[in-house]
C-alpha cells in the first residue's frame, strides 16, 4: 500500500474527532493525520484567545479554527465532511450549513 495518496477521494486514512463528532478529516499521509491530531487542541485554544483577546470580544470560533488547521496540516488538498456534506476549501459552506442544522 502506498504511503501517500494524491488523491484524497481514495485515500484511508481519514479521522473523526470526538470533540467533534460532525466533522470528518481525510489525509494524504499518515504523518499529516498525525500532526493534526498531535496539535489541533493547542492551535484552537491559542488561536481563538488570540483573536478574543485583539478584539476584546468572545467568540467561540472552534469550528473555525479546526479548518485553519487542517488546512495547515494537510497541503496535497482539502477533503473535510461535515454532516455528510463535503465542505469546500474556502470554507464558506461551513456558515451556510452550520446556520441550517
């Protein structure tokens, strides 16, 4: 079996937090799922008290910031289902969808 897959419509390794459990990761490699799952916690805490803290508000933007990471983790493309439904890379869908469920 290879150990990176280009295409990631054919690729097995895929993960499915339970944190989030309506979200699910797909990878080109097994080192890019696991620095996902080794740095995902720290990135969104940080960056979400980052953007909470230069702005002075509170949102929670956990969903948000689980992308971002991905995104950073992943670089031979951008596979993430949410509710079954696959989100694109620019991440507008997941607004839309998130206000209808």
């Amino acid at each position: 079996m290879a150990n990176v897959i280009y295409n990631l419509e054919n690729t097995r390794f895929k993960v499915r937090l339970e944190e989030y459990p309506d979200y699910i990761f797909f990878f080109s490699s097994v080192f890019h799922q696991n620095k996902f799952l080794k740095g995902y916690k720290d990135f969104i805490e940080n960056e979400n008290n980052k953007f909470n803290s230069k702005y002075k508000l509170n949102f929670n933007l956990e969903d948000l910031m689980l992308l971002c990471w991905y995104r950073k983790c992943e670089n031979r493309g951008f596979r993430v289902e949410y509710h079954n439904i696959e989100l694109n890379d620019k991440l507008e869908i997941l607004t839309f969808y998130k206000g209808l469920i």
